[in-house]
C-alpha cells in the first residue's frame, strides 16, 4: 500500500471514506491470517534469557557454601548476605547498611511496605495508617499498572499527579503534599514505566527537600530501570537516599530494584534501600515473618554478577537485543503512521517500555481492533488509577518479548488499528 501522507485531520469526506475502505481491508487481511502476536507486558524475550543462563551453571561449589564466614544454606541474616548487600549497594551507589535484599520480587517488597504502613504505621507514623480514616496516594500518570494495584488494593485513593519529560509536575505534588492525609508516591524515576522518562535533578532534589503535611510520607522510589539502558552509555542517577539526607528528610524515601531484568525474572533477587533507622524499624517488623530469604540464590547472583561493572557489562548485552526491537517499533510508527497527526509516542533510550498517545478517545478502540486482529497489547487505561484513562489516549508498547519478525507485524497491526479508531472518530 502506498504509504498515506495527509494529516487525517485535513481530509475531505471523500478521502476519508476512501482511506477507512483501504485500511478496513488491510486489518480485515491481517485478522484472516490468523496471528497471535503480543505486546503486552515488559518481559525479556527467550534470547535475552539464553544470555543469563550461565547463572545456572553457577552452582555453588563445595567452598562457595560460605560468604564472609557465613553459612549460605542455613537460617540466617535477615537482611541478606552481606556480600549481596554490598552488590546493590553498588548498583545504587548507597551504603551497604542501607541495603535489604530480599526474595525474588521487588513487587513484593513494595506491597509489604505499603502493608506495613497500613496495618503498624512507618518509622515516624502516629500508628497504623488503617486507623487514619482515608490515604491518598500520588501516582504519576502515565505509570505502572502493578503500583496502582497495590494502593487501590489497600483502598487509597490514588491522585493521578501529571508526568513532564522531567519526571511528575512538582507544582502539582507540591500543593498536594499540604495535605495530611497524602501519605506518599509512587516513583519509577529511571526509565519510567511506560515513558521512559528520567527524572530530572530538579525534580530530585524538589521531592527530597519537600514541605509534606504528613510526618511520615514516603516516596516509593522504584528502581526498577537503574542500569537498563539499551541505546548509549550508562547513566550515572543520583543516589535518592542521600538527596533526601541532604535536604533534612533521610526517612522519606524507601528505594527499590531487582534483577528480574538483569538475571531471571520471578528467579532473580530483589532489595529495598533506606535510612538505618528505617531499616531497623523495618527490620524488626520483617522479622516476624521470615527468618531469612533465599541466601542460596543471593550467592549465585553474587558469584555470577560480581560486580556493578559486571552488571553493567552484562546489561550491554541485553541493549544489543532489546534496541533493535525498540528501532523496529518505532521506524514501523513512523513509517506507517508518522505523518497522519494521530499519534504521538516516546523514544526512551532504556527501560522496557515505549508510550504511545494516540488521538484522544481512540485508545480503547484502537486495542480492541489490535485484539481482534490477534495482537494482544496492554489493556486501554492500565497506565492510569482504576484503569481509567481520561482522555482514553495511551497505550503502552511492550517491544521485548516477541521476536522481531513478530514484532514488526503486531507494530504494523497497531498502526492500522490507530488509523480504524481515528478515522472512525473523526467520522463522529
Ligand atoms: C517499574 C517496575 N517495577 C517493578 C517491576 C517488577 O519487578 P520485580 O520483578 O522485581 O517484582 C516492573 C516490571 O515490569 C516494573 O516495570
């Protein structure tokens, strides 16, 4: 098909008929040939995961039982092997002391904490937030679906707060923090889950030195991207937790990362990072339900990343799988849609996601389209509190997991269902 060239919004009655016809027959060419192709959820593809499976040769060796005299295979250091401490202490650039490696999700971590201030109250809490009456919860939007789960779980109300191409509107989180009863935010402030936005220093250093109402707001700083980029060098990202010490507010943050997209996802190591006195309180809470994580694979990760240098080496060899599939998403928007005016979407430079805005009022129709056509992709509305979307404009692209013959199709079936739900909009 000869490539369309006017901006939709600009065509004639005739014109629009005639495009609606020409990409009604290309989408109803795709639904006949009977694909099952997804863009749904940020997973590593079966080549990334053939990169990091050396980790399973990594079984301990008779001497490798030990690490700094302790016994990986028993009970024992709660808050994870030290050698695994000093690992993320390293990735995060804060101190080992400061660091909590747990099990196999940082997802889990982060319920746990929002648990723990529900039912007993954080470090500087008048007592357990269930008593408080309602919590509020910023969120910037577009974000992770899975954050928003968790606090509407605990029954928040969550405040959508406005994203910038510098990390969430401050204006908007500073007027809102005035009030008690917004008890934190979630933050994923590298490579932001779906736009890929870095925060900017400003933005760090405007939620760390903060007035907040609540003596116990916390940023729920999820790191989940820290060492994830796929196009150019490693990003150096400042340390939250000594940005927040910095401006008098050391408790403020509880930070969060894991391996799931450096090893194995659901088989890597997670950790959460925050002040001492944080990690006592927190410690003493964890201690009633386990007497230690899994050390076992704490040490296999050790032995195999061994080192944030490592790491980083490693993640280039992720970048070369991920970033031609990023390129493949995006020249197929480009090339297929990127002169019609009816949708705008992001070029991260790292982390898992692209974010797509398409015409507003569209996205729920364009997906049901995708859907049809054998093209699962994020649900409309997931990026957003409660699933709803206001202007029923974004879709999150999830480019890693589909092969990229695969990924090309379901890209170029996303483009004419974009073009289905526009044109039909514009017909009214
Ligand atoms: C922002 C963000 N945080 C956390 C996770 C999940 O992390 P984990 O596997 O450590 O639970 C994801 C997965 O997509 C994510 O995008």
């Amino acid at each position: 098909m000869a490539e369309f060239v006017k901006e939709y919004a600009a065509l004639t009655p005739e014109e629009r008929a005639r495009e609606y016809d020409a990409a009604r027959e290309e989408w109803e060419r795709f639904k006949a040939s009977g694909l099952k192709l997804n863009m749904a959820r940020g997973k590593p593809g079966k080549e990334q995961l053939d990169v990091v499976s050396g980790i399973f040769f990594r079984m301990l060796e008779h001497d490798e039982y030990l690490s700094d005299g302790e016994d990986v295979r028993n009970y024992g250091e709660l808050a994870g092997l030290p050698s695994a401490r000093r690992l993320f202490a390293d990735i995060l650039d804060c101190k080992p002391e400061q660091v909590f490696v747990g099990g196999n999700a940082s997802l889990q971590l982060m319920y746990d904490t929002i648990s723990k201030g529900f039912t007993h109250g954080l470090l500087h809490s008048s007592g357990p937030w269930f008593k408080e009456g309602m919590i509020r919860w910023l969120c910037p939007v577009p974000g992770y679906d899975r954050h928003f789960r968790i606090t509407e779980d605990f029954g928040f109300e969550m405040i959508p707060v406005p994203m910038t191409p510098n990390g969430p509107n401050m204006d908007f989180v500073e007027s809102a923090v005035k009030d008690p009863s917004v008890k934190g935010m979630w933050c994923v402030p590298k490579y932001s889950n779906p736009q890929g936005v870095i925060y900017s220093e400003e933005t760090i250093h405007r939620l760390a030195s903060m007035k907040t109402a609540a003596p116990d707001f916390l940023l729920m700083w999820d790191n989940a991207y820290v060492v994830h980029e796929f196009e150019g060098e490693y990003q150096p990202f400042p340390d939250m937790l000594s940005v927040c010490a910095e401006h008098g507010n050391p408790h403020r943050v509880i930070e969060f990362a894991s391996t799931s997209k450096i090893t194995l996802p659901g088989a890597g190591v997670s950790c959460f990072a925050c002040s001492v006195e944080n990690m006592t309180y927190l410690k003493r809470l964890l201690s009633v339900q386990a007497i230690s994580f899994d050390k076992v694979n704490q040490q296999r990760h050790v032995l195999y990343l061994r080192s944030k240098q490592r790491t980083l080496d490693l993640m280039k060899e992720h970048a070369a799988i991920l970033r031609p599939k990023f390129r493949c998403v995006e020249e197929t928007l480009e090339n297929k849609i990127g002169k019609l005016n009816i949708a705008k979407w992001n070029h991260p430079k790292g982390g898992y996601f692209i974010s797509l805005d398409a015409m507003p009022g569209t996205a729920r129709r364009a997906l049901h389209l995708c859907h049809q056509a054998g093209v699962t992709m994020t649900a409309a509305g997931a990026t957003y509190p409660y699933g709803l979307d206001p202007l029923d404009s974004n879709i999150r692209i999830a480019p890693s997991y589909p092969p990229i013959g695969e990924l090309r199709k379901a890209a170029e079936i996303l483009c004419v269902c974009l073009r289905l739900a526009a044109l039909e909009k514009l017909e009214g």
